[in-house]
C-alpha cells in the first residue's frame, strides 16, 4: 500500500523509498505524459478528499492528486485551482 507518510518507507517490487520522492516523480511523470491525467478545476467547498473519494472511491488517496497537481499537502485549495487526477492510480507504481 502506498502512504502520503514521508516517515513511513514503501515497498514495491523490492525497492523502497519515502514518499517525498514518490511526489516529486509522480508530477514530473504527470508533466511528462507518463501517467495519465484528466484535468478538473476546483470549485467552491471541494477539497481533494472529496474529489478522491469520488475519482478513487477512497478519499485517503488524496495525496495522489496534490502530488500529481504540484500543490503541496493541502486538503483545501483556493477554487479556481486547476488539478491532475490521474486516471489510473496504479500507473504510480510503474513510474517508481
């Protein structure tokens, strides 16, 4: 399982790392084309959670989309602000 957690180590297919890393690739991978993306824009009251727990079925997986955004570890952005939603959440690992 993929944390948010920077303390925290993930293991995949033998290789660890902390998840500063990990946000830094899934952007740059995001900016690239590596990982697909759709493109939404924030509107009044909506917080990533909420826009996770609608695109993933998991609001914990907001992380995803801050980090694939470049916007930090925020929960509430400003509306107006345009996001990344990577499609496909499992494409994070191909890119580790």
């Amino acid at each position: 399982m993929t944390t948010r957690y920077i303390t925290t180590s993930i293991v995949n297919k033998g290789k660890s790392f902390g998840t500063n890393k990990l946000s830094r690739r899934i952007y740059l991978a995001c900016e690239a084309g590596a990982i697909n993306c759709k493109v939404s824009i924030l509107s009044e009251n909506q917080r990533l959670d909420h826009v996770a727990g609608i695109e993933y079925g998991d609001a914990s997986l907001w992380w995803i989309i801050a980090s694939a955004s470049g916007i930090g570890w925020a929960l509430q952005c400003p509306a107006g602000t345009t996001i990344r939603i990577p499609t496909n959440p499992d494409e994070i690992y191909n890119i580790v």
